[in-house]
C-alpha cells in the first residue's frame, strides 16, 4: 500500500469536502431526520461510492493517457470551472 499516496487522498478529499454541498446535506437531512446513524451511513456509502467511481475512470483513463496530460485535463477542467463560478455564477442575473 502506497501511505503516502493514500494520506494525500484522504486529506485531500477531506479538505475538499468540509462546507461542501454534500456536507451541507448531510447537515440538513440529520437536523430533519429521526436518525443520525442512518443520514451517515447513508451520505458515507455515496461518497464512497463517488469516491470508487472516480478512482476506478481515473484508473481507466490512465491507462490510454499519459498522467501528464491528465493532470492538464484536470488543470483545465478546474480553471473552467473556477471561471464560470467566478464570472457567470451572478446570483443578481439569475433574478432578472
């Protein structure tokens, strides 16, 4: 087992995961609900599911591209995404 790359990932999707929506649900459905247990056995096995998911297409697409042009697609992926919330993400133009 690679320690090193697994501390990463950890805290990496921890940190990634704190104030996310997913949390903000979870928060939201333990309030309304009866059961705490049952709202986190439910939202860890999603994530852990997500998490599987993607490990697995990572994996698979690792295996056609390089890990450096993946980590460029990720790069550019996140700079899209950071630009559209940036910049058309305008609450004031969704009420218009």
């Amino acid at each position: 087992m690679n320690w090193h790359l697994l501390g990463i990932s950890f805290i990496t999707v921890f940190l990634s995961e704190l104030g996310d929506k997913s949390q903000l649900a979870a928060i939201a459905l333990s309030g309304r609900g009866q059961s705490t247990r049952a709202v986190f056995f439910g939202t860890a096995g999603a994530l852990l599911l997500t998490s599987l998911l993607g490990a697995i297409a990572g994996g698979a697409v690792a295996e056609v591209l390089p890990t450096r042009i993946l980590k460029a697609i990720a790069a550019v992926g996140f700079a899209i995404l950071a630009i559209r919330l940036l910049f058309f993400n305008n609450p004031e133009s969704v009420e218009d």
